[in-house]
C-alpha cells in the first residue's frame, strides 16, 4: 500500500466525533480502545460484524437518528434474518429495524441555524451558499406546492436537474412527503430519460432550462418538450430557471416555473408558479417503504429500490462518522457543485 496522502494530528483525532464515538461503544461493553490507532478502527469493526444488534442499536443512539424503533419488544428489534446477509432475500432478510419509522428529509434538515448547509459553484465561477435554516424553509416552501399537486406517499417525484441546491431542495420536498424520488442527470439524451422515469410513472418532474460543461451552454427545453408529452404521468413539469431568467416553456406539456417564494402564508399555492413561505413538515414512514429508484445504464434501464432504512438512509442519517456531517469534525454538512458531472458531495 502506497503511503498516506495524510494523516491528522493527535490533537485533532482526540477530538474527532469518531473517537467520542469509539468511546461510546466501549462504555456500552464495546471492545477496549487502548489507544486511537487504526487498529481501534479495525477492532470495532470486528465487533461490529460480530455483534450487529448491539453496534447498530448504539450507532441509532450516538447519531441521534429522529425517529420511532417502534414498541414493546419491538423497540429493541434491530434486525430479522442477520444470518442471511449475503445474498439478502427480500423474505429471509435481513431486514433493518423492522419496527422502525422514520423520515429521510427530517433527519437531513434537523439543523435550523445559520451554518452553511450548501455551497455551489458553477464553471462561471458564480458561487452560492444556502445556509441550514434557508435550506429548511425552501423545503417546507417547495413541500407545500408538492403536497398542493396532490403527491402523496409512495408517489414519484422525479428530477432531471445539474447539481444545483435545486436539486438537493426538491429531493428533500418529494422525501419530507413520503415521496419516492428518482434522479437522472440532463447530459441523457431524451430517449434515455423516457427510459428511466417512464418505467416509474412520475407525478412531478423537475428541470432546468439549460446548464454549463466545458465552457458551453446546453439548452434542455427542446429535449424537455419530448420527455413531458411522452411521460403521460406527468401532471406537473417544474422548470426552474437556472440559465434564463424567464426561460420559454412554450410546448412543454404541464410547464411551469418554479417561482421565488412570496412572503404570505394565507392561503396555499395555486400551482409552483406561486410559492409561499412554509414551515416543514414531515410524514414518517416504515422503514420498508421505498425511498429512491436508482435507474441502471444499460438498456434496457433496470430500476432498483432504495428503501429507506437500507444502506442509503442510515449512511446519510449516521454521518455522525464521517467528514460529510458537520457533527463529526465540525465540517460543514454538505456541498454541491454545478455543473451535474462534477459533483463532490452531498
């Protein structure tokens, strides 16, 4: 193995919620940690492997995950079928916190202060920085239009979006709802994303009107105007506009800009043309139930469930271990650049 690029300081591995969170296991009866070495990491992963229920029950609490274990005896039901780990069975297992409910989008937006929360740069250099408490209320704003449309739980949403906060912003609406959501990027071709959110008959698609690669602009409306007459699910077709200020949505079908949110909470929108200002609101879900459809690339497009306590859920809502949650090392909690292929993390 080549050597390590680099390596923290004592100082700033005492520190880190990674040590606080090897602490912790070890004073639940989690193996010793003499020291703060790999080799602690390593030896909490045995045991990890070892004891499963125990790890993840102290991993559900260290992390402060919001939601219901369930009750009774389920309460304590970490997992069914755990001697069946590979392959899983849908029937045999194993199955995650069977009892459990929670909410994706309440877990990823518990912060309401002023720390930053999103920074996006694009090729132009522009730069844009969404803080915890912003992103929150641009959720509860667009959840309020969504739940308007009449999306409900189990329904699509999906986004045919660069990374941009919009992006992350829609994906949190559709999810704080219950909302199953699919995402592609726009460098696909028309036919590549009838493909994909055809198969999963979308309610809602949100897109931009254009984006930036290599210097260049790429117009999406005239592939748009495909994609909205072929999907005949669709009831909304929500631009927003991200190259134009007032992109041409003439010939898309169900076409509509996403607005800027007015400040009147009086009455609820008419359509995502007329945003208003709201506070978020979260409808809690069965661990089972779906959470994303991750479409494939070869034809034809496979599509595959994330449900939400799976792997996707408790990496995103556990990032108390690692660098990407600003409680671990202080980091700041997510960042997104534009345009859609160069995305660092979220």
């Amino acid at each position: 193995m080549s050597e390590a690029l680099w390596t923290p300081s004592p100082e700033r591995i005492i520190k880190a919620n990674m040590t606080e969170f090897l602490r912790y296991v070890e004073e639940r009866g989690g193996p010793p940690v003499p020291d703060y070495s790999p080799d602690s990491y390593w030896q909490l992963h045995k045991w990890s492997v070892d004891n499963p229920e125990r790890f993840w029950s102290l991993t559900w609490r260290f992390c402060g995950i919001i939601g219901h274990r369930g009750t009774g005896g389920g309460a304590e039901r970490v997992g069914v079928g755990l001697d069946n780990m590979g392959p899983p069975d849908a029937e045999k297992g194993p199955k995650w916190f069977p009892d459990a409910s929670l909410n994706f989008a309440e877990n990823l937006l518990r912060f309401t202060d002023d720390e930053p929360a999103l920074s996006s740069w694009n090729e132009e250099g522009h730069q844009r920085t969404i803080s915890y408490r912003a992103l929150r209320e641009a959720v509860g704003t667009l959840a309020l239009a969504v739940d308007a449309a009449g999306v409900r739980p189990g329904d699509r949403v999906a986004g045919w979006l660069p990374n941009i906060p919009e992006a992350v912003i829609a994906m949190l609406a559709a999810t704080s709802l219950g909302a199953t959501w699919s995402s592609c990027s726009p460098d696909f071709g028309a036919q590549g994303v009838m493909d994909r959110f055809g198969q999963i008959e979308p309610k809602i698609l949100f897109a931009a009107d254009g984006y930036l690669y290599n210097g260049k602009e790429i117009d999406l409306l005239p592939r748009l105007r495909q994609i909205a007459f072929r999907i005949p699910t669709l009831e909304h077709v929500v631009v927003t506009p991200y190259r134009k200020q007032m992109p041409d949505l003439d010939g898309v079908r169900k076409g509509t800009l996403w607005s800027i949110p007015r400040d009147t909470k009086r009455h609820p929108p008419r359509d995502f043309g007329e945003l208003h200002r709201a506070e978020c609101a979260f409808q809690t879900l069965s661990g089972r139930g779906p959470l994303l459809r991750v479409c494939g690339v070869s034809p034809p497009p496979s599509s595959q469930k994330q449900r939400l306590s799976s792997s996707s859920d408790f990496r995103s809502t556990t990032r108390r271990t690692s660098c990407t949650h600003r409680e671990l090392l202080g980091c700041r909690s997510a960042w997104c650049t534009a345009p859609v292929e160069r995305c660092s993390s979220t």
